[in-house]
C-alpha cells in the first residue's frame, strides 16, 4: 500500500489528484417498478447499458487520476475487526436482526463488503419474514454509484453526509467506516449526530468554491439545520474568515433535488448554470453567511449565486444550461443533468454529450468537445487542450438522476491557483 491519503479538497476545480467512485453493479439491477419510486428512482436502468457507460467515464479518469472503488477500499476497512463489528452492529440493530448480523459477522471481507452494498436476500424461516412482502433482508443500495453524496472532503476534513431518505443511510455509514478505518486515509472526520432527525445534508449540495468559500444548497436533501450543523463546524475550527453561499432549492421536480444540478464550476472564470432556477426565479433565496472570530458575523441576502461571488473576488461567466434561447430546451437538458459537470483540471470537464445544445453553449465559449472514447482510446490527449469538455454517452446513467459530479467523490485536488 502506497503512502497515506490525508483528503484535501480546496476547490472545485483544482486538477484531480485521487477519486472515489463505485461501478454500478447487481444492485441497481436488483429493483421492480413496484419498489422503484422508494428506491428514488423513477424509472429502471438497464445496467449492462448502464455499466457500458460508466466504464468510460472509469477509463477516462483513470488516465489523469488515482482511482479508488468503494467496494474495494470497503472490503479494506473491514480488515480491521473493529470496523467490522461495528458497521454490521449498526446496520443491524436498525432492523432489529440478529439472524442476519450472525451471518454477515461470519463472512470475509470481501464478500461482505459486497453484501453491504448488493443486498441480502430474505430468508423466509419465520412467520413473520414467509408473511413479508419484502424480498430483502438488507437492501440494496441502488443510488451508491452517486458516490457524492455519502461523504464530502474539505480543506481540511471529510464531512459525512446525513442522508434525507433512510434507504440511503447505508451509504453514508460505509463511507464513514472507509475513511474511519482504511489505513490509506489519513482523515479527520465530522458528522451530524444520528439523534438530530431534523439535520440532513448530501454532498450534491456542498461545492468547494475556494478554501475560504462553500457554495450550499438548500432543498429536498439538505436542510436549514443540516446547514446550521455544519455552519457550526466551521465557526469552532476558528480557521480565519470563512464565506458560506446557502441557494434555495425548488422542491419539484426532482431534477433539482442538489445544487449541483443546476450549477456546477468549469473554470476560475465561468461556471454553468441553469438560468431559471439561478437568474430567474426571486421565490428562492441566495443567503450570504460569513464566519470569523468563532462566530457569524454577517447573514444576508444576496442577488444570485455569481454576483455574491463577485464580491469575494471570484468573477465568473455564466454558460446556460441547454442553451440561451429556448426555455423548453433548457429544461430538457438540465432534466438529463445538463448543468452537472465534473473538472478534471481548471478548464477540463466531463458531462453527457446527450445535451447538445449545452455542450454547443460551451464549445461557444472557448470548451473544444472530445468524446471520452477518443480519451480512452489515446486518440486525444487533455494535456493538448487549455479548455476541454470530455462527452460521456448518457442513454441509461442519466436515467439514475445524476450526471459525472454526482458520480464522483474527490478525495484530493491541487491548488487551483486562484
């Protein structure tokens, strides 16, 4: 094993030094229509499709980055005894049974840490379970190849998510037991408290703008409270002036269920934006909060997400998800996660290439347009081009609800240089 990870994500667009994703597998397959909208999803994924897509968004950043799987750095931690009682203690207990805690106690930790995330199957030898509807003893965690949202690394910490829907909570106690104790990572950690049940937070609202500033949104996932819990962090790491931009998220539809769906940063000097939810609408709030001496010093209301970064001398352009022109076609594209990309460098990003009319948007404004095949094939090369955008295929991945962001943790980035 290679020396110790000590995450540090100081901005959005730092070039890429290590990431966490987790290949979608047996458990996104392993759903009915009956039991779809519970999983959160609206629709079923056909996942040899699905896996055939992601494969190339894993190839691409393999070629630039260190790449880690979760189930592989899961199966890790779970060398350590400790780890290991502990998690299945705590998934176990929440579903009072201990039949089920018995057996996965007793696997290796490989296979289990492939249970934890596929799910294990029901065994009906008691009334009540032959009575069951449910087909699963534990569930499948059908949202985790959204690595995002379980865990966020800071400047100076991994902030653990607290998960809006309790089918997601699997996800954030592995991610947690990762960086825990998987001796890559050297990591300091906080979380919400389970007792608080009103404090929710996902990393698809969180964005690292520049070490001293987080961009969060607030919506159907991350609360006020979660807000205010991590807000509370911050001041009592007393690290300087810190600036937290809070957006109010629509609650419908559920394209906008994080921030990062409707604004997401591609380089120093321009982000992409869907224009109705950051320009249009004064129905949803932008709140400007600053920390310094261990306490808020400033809460107020600003006009938009760019101008409040304005004042903190971050000057950005807005590119228009789906285009400049045609509201109809703005909501398409930001449906099939239009303004969700993910920078492998300052300048350098990835996203679906279905969204014509905002990759044209970008290539308007200075991106070239590569196919991430033509990446994967050494046909093209990132380090040839100052401004990039790197198009994945997107026929099922988007059907999850998510785009190249939401399906990437950063664990590492350099200096963005700002």
């Amino acid at each position: 094993m290679e020396g110790v990870i000590k995450p540090c994500v100081a901005s959005e667009i730092g070039e890429l030094e290590s990431v966490i994703i987790h290949t979608p597998g047996t458990e996104v397959e392993n759903m009915t229509p009956g039991n779809a909208e519970r999983a959160l999803y609206s629709d079923i994924l056909n996942l040899p499709v699905a896996r055939k897509e992601y494969s190339v968004l894993n190839q691409v950043l393999r070629k630039y980055t260190r790449v880690f799987e979760v189930k592989d750095i899961l199966a890790e931690a779970l060398e350590v005894q400790e780890a290991k009682e502990s998690l299945i203690t705590t998934i176990c207990n929440a579903g009072n049974d201990c039949e089920l805690q018995e057996a996965l106690l007793e696997k290796d930790p490989h296979d289990l840490a492939g249970l934890l995330i596929e799910g294990v199957v029901m065994k009906k030898n008691t009334l009540t379970k032959f009575l069951s509807r449910e087909r699963y003893s534990l569930p499948p965690l059908h949202n985790f190849f959204f690595v995002r949202d379980a865990a966020t690394a800071m400047p100076d910490s991994v902030f653990i998510g607290k998960m809006a829907n309790r089918i997601r909570e699997r996800e954030a106690l592995i991610m947690d037991t990762i960086f825990n104790y998987n001796k890559r990572f050297g990591s300091k950690i906080s979380r919400i408290p389970n007792g608080n049940t009103a404090a929710t937070i996902e990393g698809g609202d969180v964005l690292v703008v520049r070490d001293d500033i987080l961009l969060i949104g607030n919506g159907t996932r991350t609360s006020s409270q979660g807000i205010d819990f991590l807000l509370d962090i911050i001041r009592k790491q007393n690290n300087g002036k810190r600036h937290i931009i809070v957006q109010e998220l629509p609650g419908s539809p559920e394209s906008f269920i994080h921030l990062d769906m409707v604004f997401t940063m591609l380089d120093k000097d321009c982000c992409m934006v869907y224009e109705p939810v950051i320009y249009r609408t004064s129905k949803y709030q932008t709140v400007s909060i600053t920390i310094e001496n261990s306490r808020v010093s400033s809460i107020k209301e600003e006009r938009n997400i760019p101008e409040a970064l304005g004042k903190l001398g971050i000057d950005l352009k807005p590119l228009f998800c789906g285009g400049r022109t045609d509201p109809w076609i703005q909501e398409r594209e930001q449906w099939h996660s239009g303004a969700n990309f993910f920078a492998l460098a300052p300048g350098k990003v990835i996203g679906y290439g279905r969204n014509n009319y905002t990759i044209d948007e970008m290539n308007r404004n200075g991106f070239e347009v590569i196919r991430a095949a033509d990446i994967v094939s050494g046909k093209e090369d990132l380090h040839n081009h100052d401004r990039v955008v790197v198009t994945i295929e997107g026929s099922e991945l988007p059907r999850g609800g998510g785009g190249a962001r939401c399906m990437t943790m950063p664990v590492g980035r350099k200096d963005a240089g700002w």
